[in-house]
C-alpha cells in the first residue's frame, strides 16, 4: 500500500503536467486541489526534487514570484518562462490574475477555493 505522501506526490505532479504553456499554477492551489490545501510549502519541495520532466516553470508563488531554487535561480526560472510566450516582470513576476490555470471541472467557484 502506498504512503499518503507518494499520493500526494503523484497527485501534485499529475496536475503540473496538465498545465499548459504560457499558463501557471500556485504552489498553494496545487496543494489544494491535491488534497492538502495547507502543503503549499510540500509542492515547493516536490518541485525541487522531483520528476525534472515535468513543467515546474510554470509554478510560481501566489503572488507570481518566481522560484529563487529553480536551476539557475529566479534567472533561470525567468528565461524558460520567456521562452514559452510568458511575461516576466524585471523583479521576476508573473501575472496570476491574468495566468493562472484551473484544471477543467476544478474551477475556484466549484472548489471554493476563491
């Protein structure tokens, strides 16, 4: 029987490899609709360890920080953005009200998560 961490864990990188290009989703929203809505911090570390094929770019804070632990930092997690059509602001931001992606039949108003 499976742990609930590697539950979680095939749950969170699930969805990331759902999000399309040029879209993103929240650490914070990918825990909850994973299931735990307080892991936010948990994603992060998914993220930093796990499936390098998946698109982690397209992770970022609830306020559309980019991820200074990204490989190559902020700049790095910046120039992969760029290169899918993404906007980076200079200070290394994303707009979330204007990017953000809800897997279909997950939207915040089913959810409650808005």
């Amino acid at each position: 029987m499976e742990s609930v961490d590697t539950n979680f864990r095939q749950r969170v990188e699930a969805l990331v490899a759902q999000i399309p290009q040029g879209r993103v989703m929240t650490y914070g929203q990918l825990a909850a609709l994973a299931g735990s809505a307080y892991a936010a911090r948990i994603v992060g570390g998914i993220a930093h360890f796990g499936d390098p094929d998946l698109p982690w770019q397209r992770v970022v804070n609830k306020q559309g920080g980019l991820a200074s632990g990204y490989p190559g930092g902020r700049d790095g997690h910046k120039q992969v953005l760029e290169a899918e059509g993404v906007s980076v602001s200079d200070d290394y931001y994303v707009s979330v009200s204007e990017l953000l992606w809800w897997p279909p039949g997950d939207e915040p108003a089913q959810q409650g998560l808005l």
